[in-house]
C-alpha cells in the first residue's frame, strides 16, 4: 500500500502543477491576447507561481521531475484546450500523449536499484 500511495501522491502533484502552469499561462494569455481585465494577468501570475512551488513536493531529484512533468503537461493542455477551448485533440494528438505519458512512466517509476 505504501507504493500505491506514493505514485498516488506523485501523480496528483503533477496534475496539480499542470493545472497551475497551464491555469496560469491560460489567464495571461486570455489577458493579453483577447482583451480580459488585467486582474486576470495578475491571477494568472500568481497561479503561475503555484506551479514553481509544487513540484518541490516531488521526491526526485530536479531534472528528472521536470522531464517527467512534461509528459503530464502535453497531455493536460491538450485536455485544457478541449476543455475551455473547443479544440478536440486528434488522432496525433492522442497517440503522441500516450507514447510521452509511458516514456515519462519509465523514467519515473522504473524500479532502480541501491
């Protein structure tokens, strides 16, 4: 139980930096580039700022979790897009993020040895 808690609490903590970043930028960009008020780029840039705190709660070392963070981040923009955006992701789009999502997989949870 201990494994399944850790890749658990690993897991929601990448999705919760991928919503911070991906929340943040989105605010900033909908600041700038479609007119909202400039409270928006403000939030965004503090929600921004979430997003370099929380991985700090990951047990790897630097390098490694931001590559694998990658990984959830394509995935989560995608959904992010077809969420707030109306862009569906296509085939391309689906086996791309599959393939990142077993590759960052891999580097993270393969078992390593001493």
């Amino acid at each position: 139980m201990p494994q399944f808690t850790s890749l658990s609490r690993s897991i929601l903590l990448f999705v919760l930096a991928g919503l911070c970043e991906i929340g943040g930028g989105w605010l900033v960009w909908k600041w700038l580039r479609d007119g909202r008020p400039g409270w928006w780029g403000l939030l965004g840039g503090l929600v921004l700022m979430l997003y370099g705190i929380i991985p700090t709660f990951q047990t790897s070392h630097f390098g490694r979790i931001y590559a694998v963070y990658g990984g959830f981040f394509i995935v989560l923009s995608l959904l992010w897009g077809w969420a707030l955006d109306g862009d569906r992701p296509d085939m391309a789009d689906v086996v791309g993020s599959t393939i990142a999502l077993i590759g960052v997989g891999l580097m993270m949870w393969w078992p390593r040895g001493g």
